[in-house]
C-alpha cells in the first residue's frame, strides 16, 4: 500500500494500544473472555493481527475492540476519559486512516491507467482520443425510473452522499462505491434513487447498464457489448467503434475525461466485469451494484463497499404504509407486523406481498398475514407467478451460478437453526474439514447468499433458509438430510460437552454417544476459548436442543442441555437455563432415560431457584432425589440434597438447610467422593455461620477450603472463602474477612461466576461498612450493584436501598 499507508496503518494500531493500556492493560486472552460475553467474539489471532498493523481492521473490528476495553475497564474501576471511547472520534479516525491507505494505493493504479491509455489495441492502430476532429461530446440520461414508494435506507443514502464531499483522489482515479446484497435486497432501488438525488451533481450524463450478471434466462452481457453501449450512448458513430475491449475502453475514458458523469453498472457478476466500464475522470463517480462482494475492486480500486442490509420492522410497516396507504396499514397493525416478520426484512417480498393487497383491495390484511403464517416460512406465499417477481426465481438466478460443492453446503445450510453458523458447524453439516467448507462459504458470501457478519461466523437470513430447505428436500434423501442433522448435533454436543469439562472441571462425566463420521468437533485449549465458544454459540446451542428433541434425538437433547447448564447458570442466563431443561426433561422422559431425568430435573430446579420460583424447585429436587435413589446413584443424591439445603436457606429455614447439607455429606462419603465431601463441609460451616455458631463454622469450612485446594477446585474454593470471610465479619475480625473476600472475588472472575460475585462484593461492603470505612463499602455495594442489574436479578432492589441508605451527609 505504500510506505504513506503503512504508516497511516502504524499509527492507528498505536491508538489501539494505548486505548488497551489505559483500559487496565488486559492480556488478549481476556479481551477475548470479555468480547465473548458480551456477545461481539474476537478472536486472539485477529487481535494480534491488528494491533501489530499487519493488516487493514474494518469497521466491526474497532467497535467491538472499543467496547471490549471499555467493558474490562468498567468490570475493573477504571474511569477511561470520555472523548477516547467516543464511537465518532474512532469512526472519523478510522477513515482517515483507510483515506491514507487509498490514496497510498492509488499512486499503482494511476500508473496502470497511464500505460493502458498508451497502450496500441490489437490492431496496432492507437485508440482515438477525444477533441477537435474527434467524437462530438455528448448529454446522455440513462437513469432508469426510480422506486415510487422507496422506503427508509437513511444510513446507506448517507455514506453514499458523503462519497461527494470526500476530497479527490489523485489524477487518474475515480470514487467508486460497491453496493452489495442479496437478491431482492433492494440495492438496485437504493442505487437509482440516490442517483436521481444527486443528479445535478453531475451535469455531464448519467449512464446505467444491466450487466445481467445472474439473468436466469441470458448470458451475462461482456464488457465489450457494455462498453459499446457505452460509446452509442455517447454519440460515437459504429463506425468509430474499435472491435478491440481494450481500445474501446481507452476511447470511453478518454469521452469522460475532465467531465463529471455519474456511472451506474447494475447487477455486475465479478471484477473483471466491471473493470473495463471504471472511467479515469475524478469528476465522475460509480456505483456497482452486486450480489457478490467484489473485493477485486476494493482491493485493487479502491472501492468503497457498501452492503446492503435488510429492512428493519419499521422500515417494512413505512413500505407497506407508502404502498397501500396509511389507513389501510394503520387499521391492521397486528397483521402488518405479522407480514413485516414473515417477509423477514426483504424488500421484494414485502412489494410481493404489497402488490397482491393492492390488487385485491377487498383483502384484508389479516388474511394475507394468515397465508404468510400458513407457510411457515417457505416461499409459496410470495411467488406472483412472474419470473423477475417471484423470490424463488430471483434466488433460484444465484443458485443456479453456485459450483457443486457450494451448491451443496447452501442446501444443507437450511439444517442449521440459527442464528449463525461457525466454519466447524458448516463442516460438520458437509461431512468435511474445517479447511475444505472454506471455499464454499467464500462462495456462498460472495453471491450474498450468506453474509459472515463476524469473522468467521455466517448468517443466512430467512428466506434464503426456507429456499435452501426447499431445495434439499427436492433434491438430497431424507437419509442424506438426517445424516446432516445429526453430524451437526454431534458437533455441538461434543465440544459443548468439552467446553462444560473446561469451565467446571470436576463435574461429573456423562457417557456420550459417538459422533458420526465426518463430523468437526472442536476441543477448546483452555478455559477462555471454551467460554469464548459457549458465548458465541450460545443461541444456536439453544435452537440445537429444541432440534433434537424435535427430531427424536432425545439423548442429544438432555445431554447438551446439561453441557451448557453450568455456563447458562454463571452468565445469569436462567430464562434460558429453564427453557433448555424443561426440554430435555420431556425428552428424556419419552425415551425412558432416568439418569437423563434426574439431572434434568436437579438442573431445573437450580433455574427455578435462581428466578425464585422455590415451590417449582422443591418439587424437581424431590422428584431428582428419587430418581438418584432408584437409580443407587449416591453422588447424584448428594448434589440434590446440596441443592435442597440451598433452597431450605433461602426460605430461610436454617435447620433444615444444615440437615440437608450432612445428610449431603453422608451420602459422599458413602460413595468416597472426595470433592462432594468438601463442598458438604462448606455448607455445613455456613449454616453454622446463620445459626449463629461461627466457632465451628471456621472449622468446618476450613477443612472444607483445604480439601478444595487439594482438588484444585477454584468454584467451590471461592465458596469456601466467601465462607470463611462471612465468619470473620460475624466474629468483628474484619481484616480477616476482607482478606478473604478479595480471595473469593479473584477467583469468582475467574471462573465466570457472576451472581456470586455479587454476593461476595455485598458481604466485602458490609465488612468495608463495619470497619468505618463507608467509602469503601459504597465501591464495592456500586460494582455488585452493576453485576445485579446486568443479570437483572431482583437483589438489585435491596442492594440499590442499602446505597440509599449508605449516602454521606452533605
């Protein structure tokens, strides 16, 4: 790029490292840990790429490492200044940097357009430039008719516009933008209406061409033949053409030098397509419209891209209303909704079903919505029985272009529930390596039949899965299709199952079934890539449980539903926890599976009893407690009746509480499980504390803290500590208990442990309290305050009065 662009690239990393520094300086593996919880992956190699200025970031990339320093600066106290985590100071940054970087490559690009102006054609003969003698300027308005009732877009209308106001590239170099998007997306309608816009920005002519470059019915139409439209347009005689492509593009750049023409090439297949039609002008500007990518031009012209999104629930009802009038939507707003959900954010679908309204105005609504719910999804509903209006034939046109192995995976991408797809799960749905699914995702992204929205995780919208499911079940056997699902399964429960190992090491293992040939499961390295895995995935892991239990896979379903539970429990996630139980309850039900029952039944109850649903949890314990004693599981039994003494203490019944806890402990030892035995020890000692024996509550947990060292169990040795602080405080050793508060917390972070942290944080503010140090106390009351209300946990009310409370005179 030039050494001006490497040093423009240098100096934005720099910026990056300072943001991380002055965040608290985290190691990349924790940024990662924290981008992963907040949903916005990165991944470390990424990280070590961009801040060593090895490559171009884009724009997704500093938004999410902005909001990952900034997050691990607020979980660690740290006041950032305002004007640096300011998203416009690092988006202006941003492009100053990629301005830098193009005008570096530009320097190339105008020394090729120098030599192919002189350049002599195959003839021999030198092109004819334009002047006296020459071809006779002309006006030309090939725009064609903008969209009547266009609707919203006002994010992409705006970056086109500022395409007007960014300075001039050096000589011989023309603003290009790349409009990009799947089919029926709207990117032709975006490109005409903001051409028709500005308009009079550009006195000199508008030209438009149809590439054709996904026509069902013709070729895509060649450089030459666009080129030579190009030049009629213009007014050249035909017998002033050259027969050459190389000559007639010199002879167009040459008509548009020094003249401001605005170029719009529609429905371009690839690069080379367009290269030929790029005019060299820097008073004119282009716009190309694609279903796929087209990083040739990005790359070697400079290319702005563009990609087009789909519409969002209130743009949908606007088309509708500007389509059909806004009584009409107005009286039916459920139904609207219903059609604006079904349409899934696709403009031709909603102008589909908008027409059919239209044309049958004694309609309603309500009826249409019915139709499109009727389908569940599939593209029945929005055919209007006209090749260039009909959603399946439009996408049939990218189809059609896919070579076989990307034509295959797209089929069996309508498997995959959502809502996006890792290159390991594609994989696994082809019965292929990792490395091989790279090509057809490149080219599934490429024609936008899927969009990887973050690096290496792929979307395919809705309607692109229903057309997928249509065409795998018309053309793969049902054996191929279930093949497919369960190699998919296979891949989530197997590295699930390795992920829940890493995150809590001492749970109890669970026999799995062998995954089927073919399938590509991951084994995370250590504990921050398999939390890294489960954040990333936890919505598809989720849609994957309900997918087995639908599909009679009633083992798959329990047991991925029992991997993800710890990490569904730390992160606070107990709607999902809940849901993710009942389903495998009901099928390990159905199957007979009574180990699978229990622990659903025990995983449950700890859902319900996060959410306070205490009589719900007593009854899935009893029930689990059952199972485990049919089932001569004594382990099991001890962990529900840990469980039940959890739920005793919340309902604030302490002796029953310790009763369960010993009882808990019998049943360990019975069975000579060790770390069962410990974490008994621990709630033992802290029954004690809320019985008012603190003497022997130090004992016990104690030995349960020892014996949890001895394990290396770090979840239930921060139990113990919190324990042990809890007994100081009562006992006013409050140096002892804030010294023990610090050990808990240090391992609850590290461990992902959020509610207890809250806890510990309010037990080290009531300690910080006790000793007069109210400063201190109203720290750590803030942060675990923090914690409770992104958990939205109903402590956050009690905690929030405590602060109140705790308020300095003024």
């Amino acid at each position: 790029m030039g050494e001006t662009g490497r040093d423009a690239l240098r100096a934005f990393a720099e910026e990056l490292r300072r943001l991380r520094q002055l965040a608290g300086g985290p190691s990349l593996n924790t940024l990662v840990a924290v981008a992963a919880r907040r949903g916005r992956p990165l991944a470390r190699s990424t990280l070590s790429d961009k801040l060593n200025a090895k490559s171009l970031p884009d724009r997704d990339f500093v938004a999410d490492y902005l909001g990952a320093c900034v997050a691990y600066a607020e979980q660690s106290g740290i006041r950032l200044p305002p004007g640096l985590t300011d998203p416009t100071r690092w988006e202006a940054a941003y492009w100053r940097m990629l301005g830098a970087a193009d005008a570096a490559r530009a320097d190339d690009r105008l020394a090729a357009a120098r030599a192919e102006r002189g350049r002599p054609d195959s003839a021999g003969s030198a092109a004819p430039a334009a002047g006296p003698g020459g071809p006779v300027p002309f006006v030309p308005r090939q725009l064609p008719a903008a969209v009547r009732h266009f609707t919203g877009r006002s994010a992409p209308l705006a970056a086109l516009t500022a395409l007007l106001t960014e300075p001039p590239g050096p000589p011989g170099t023309v603003p290009v933008s790349t409009i990009v998007g799947t089919a029926g997306v709207g990117k032709t309608a975006l490109a005409v209406y903001w051409a028709h816009q500005v308009a009079d920005r550009f006195p000199d002519g508008h030209l438009h061409v149809d590439l054709r470059g996904y026509d069902p019915e013709s070729p895509a139409l060649s450089p030459a033949e666009a080129v030579a439209g190009f030049l009629e347009a213009l007014a050249v005689p035909p017998e002033r053409i050259p027969a050459a492509l190389a000559a007639q593009a010199a002879l167009y750049r040459s008509l548009l030098a020094d003249r401001r023409m605005l170029v719009l090439l529609d429905n371009a297949h690839d690069a080379d397509q367009v290269r030929p039609l790029l005019p060299s002008s820097p008073g004119c500007l282009v716009l190309v419209t694609s279903r796929n990518h087209l990083p040739g031009l990005v790359t070697a012209e400079g290319a702005r891209p563009l990609r087009l999104g789909l519409l969002s629930p209130a743009e949908g009802r606007e088309l509708l209303s500007r389509r059909l009038g806004g009584d009409r939507v107005a009286a039916e707003p459920e139904a609207v909704d219903r059609i604006v959900a079904a349409a899934a954010g696709l403009p031709l679908a909603l102008a589909i079903v908008a027409a059919r309204a239209a044309t049958y105005p004694e309609f309603g609504l309500a009826r249409l919505a019915a139709e499109l719910t009727a389908t569940r999804g599939a593209l029945d509903a929005f055919s209007s029985g006209e090749a260039n209006a009909d959603v399946r034939a439009v996408l049939s046109w990218s189809y059609r272009g896919l070579e076989p192995g990307a034509a295959d995976l797209f089929r069996v991408l309508g498997t995959h529930p959502g809502p996006d797809v890792s290159v390991a799960a594609a994989a696994s749905l082809l019965a292929v390596s990792t490395a091989e699914v790279r090509r057809p995702l490149a080219v599934l992204t490429r024609a936008n039949l899927l969009t990887e929205h973050t690096p290496g995780r792929y979307v395919l919208h809705d309607l692109l899965r229903a057309y997928a499911v249509e065409l795998a079940t018309a053309t793969d056997s049902a054996r191929l299709r279930d093949a497919a699902l369960r190699r998919l399964l296979d891949h989530y429960l197997h590295t699930a199952y390795a992920a829940a190992l890493l995150l809590h090491k001492h749970r109890d293992d669970i026999a799995l079934p062998a995954a089927s040939p073919g399938t590509a499961a991951v084994v995370p390295a250590d504990r921050d890539e398999a939390w890294a895995w489960l954040a990333a995935e936890h919505r598809a892991l989720l849609a994957a449980i309900d997918l087995a239990a639908e599909h009679g896979l009633p083992t798959h379903a329990w047991q991925l539903a029992w991997s993800v539970n710890t990490y569904l429990d730390r992160v606070g996630a107990w709607q999902d926890q809940s849901h993710a139980q009942q389903v495998a309850l009901r099928a390990a039900t159905a199957a007979g599976d009574r180990d699978g029952q229990a622990r659903a039944h025990r995983n449950r109850a700890v859902a319900c009893l996060r959410l306070g649903g205490y009589d719900q949890a007593h009854d899935h314990l009893e029930r689990s407690l059952r199972l485990y004693a049919e089932l001569g599981d004594g382990v099991g039994g001890g962990r529900t009746e840990l469980n039940l003494g959890i739920l005793a203490e919340r309902q604030g019944d302490h002796r029953r509480a310790l009763d369960h806890a010993q009882r808990a402990h019998r049943l360990f030892a019975a069975a000579g499980h060790a770390q069962g035995q410990a974490n008994a020890l621990n709630n033992i000692g802290w029954y004690h504390i809320q019985l008012g024996d603190h003497a022997r509550a130090l004992d016990y947990c104690g030995r349960a803290l020892a014996q949890q060292q001895q394990t290396g169990n770090r979840y239930w040795e921060a139990h113990a500590w919190d324990s042990l602080g809890f007994a100081h405080h009562q006992l006013g050793r409050h140096r002892d208990a804030l010294d023990c508060y610090r050990h808990a917390l240090a391992l609850w972070q590290e461990t992902g442990e959020r509610y207890y942290e809250s806890v510990t944080l309010m037990h080290l503010g009531d300690s910080h309290r006790a000793a007069a140090d109210d400063a201190a106390a109203r720290v750590a009351w803030r942060q675990a305050l923090d914690v409770l209300d992104r958990l939205g946990h109903p402590d956050a009310a009690q905690l929030r009065q405590r602060l109140g409370e705790a308020q300095p005179a003024p």
